[in-house]
C-alpha cells in the first residue's frame, strides 16, 4: 500500500483515479488510508501490513499468529505488541520469539523502552531516526498512541536518498527533477 501511494502521488489524478478502480476493494481501501495523511508525512509512507501481537500471548500463541498473518504482512521481522485498545507497549524481534520457549509470556519478551513516531512527523525525521537508531522498522502511532503501521528500513532508506537528491539539486541552484 505504501508503494502504491507513492506511485499515485506521482502521476496525474485520472491515472491515479483508474488504477485505483483496477484495485481489489481491501487493497484499495489500505492505499487510500494511506492517501488520507498528509503529504511527506509518516502516515504516507508506513505499511499497514504487519502483524502484532498482545503481551499475554504464550510465544507458542505468538508464532501461531505470526504464521497465520505473515504472509500478508510486509515485515514479521520487529513485531509491535499492543493492548486490548491498540495502544502500542512494547515491541520484540522474531528472533526473540524463535529463541524463546513455547510457554512464555510475549510481555517478558518485549523492549518497552520505545522509539515511534506520530502518523503526522515528516517522513525524513521519520526516515532519519529509522537510521539513527539502526531500526529494521519503526512503529507509527496515531494520537492517542494506537498503532497504525509500521515504517521499515527500506522505505526508510528511499526517503533519505530522494531527499538528499532533492537537498543536492538545490545546493547546485537547481531545483529537483
């Protein structure tokens, strides 16, 4: 959905309009929620393809669902465990789960010490602190704290090199292609 976005960001609005319409109704909806934050922000860019999971799952239960889900998921590599409202509280590895034993508490897994980011904080800040803090994704969070998608480090990088070329186009006085 994210790469779709980005794509209908960049052609003319009745290109954008038929491809839309060529879309599957569920993945049209997950792009044009997308399409609703603003332009050049983390909502924009971040996945809502992922799976979390809840701090009372057993690692067994965990696993379970991570399987089930994966496959439609852009990354199952950082996993964000929310509460009952969606409310972000921790986050764990996969590598964490696989190494863990079947009986334990997600919630004993879990790094509460978290690094997000607002669906509104600009994509670059986003992307920086991706970079920053040597993340393979970042959870995004609405207002309230819910979680509504996942920026990984691979979109995060995209960001920064076109900003880059943007900043160098206009350090040579010349404004980006």
């Amino acid at each position: 959905p994210d790469d779709r976005a980005r794509l209908l960001d960049e052609v003319p609005a009745m290109v954008a309009k038929r491809l839309m319409a060529g879309l599957s109704p569920a993945k049209r909806a997950l792009t044009a929620s997308l399409l609703g934050y603003p332009e050049r922000s983390a909502g924009r860019i971040m996945t809502p393809e992922y799976v979390s999971l809840r701090a009372s799952m057993t690692v067994q239960e965990a696993m379970a669902k991570v399987k089930a889900q994966g496959e439609g998921a852009e990354t199952i590599y950082t996993l964000p465990i929310t509460d009952d409202r969606r409310k972000l509280v921790g986050m764990t590895s996969l590598r964490r789960l696989v190494l863990a034993s079947a009986d334990e508490r997600v919630g004993d897994l879990m790094e509460t010490q978290l690094v997000s980011v607002d669906v509104t904080t600009d994509q670059e800040a986003a992307a920086r602190l991706v970079q920053e803090a040597n993340l393979l994704a970042i959870p995004v969070v609405d207002r309230e704290y819910r979680l509504v998608g996942l920026i990984t480090v691979d979109d995060a990088m995209e960001i920064i090199e076109e900003e880059e070329s943007e900043d160098l186009a206009r350090t040579g006085a010349a404004e980006p292609l």
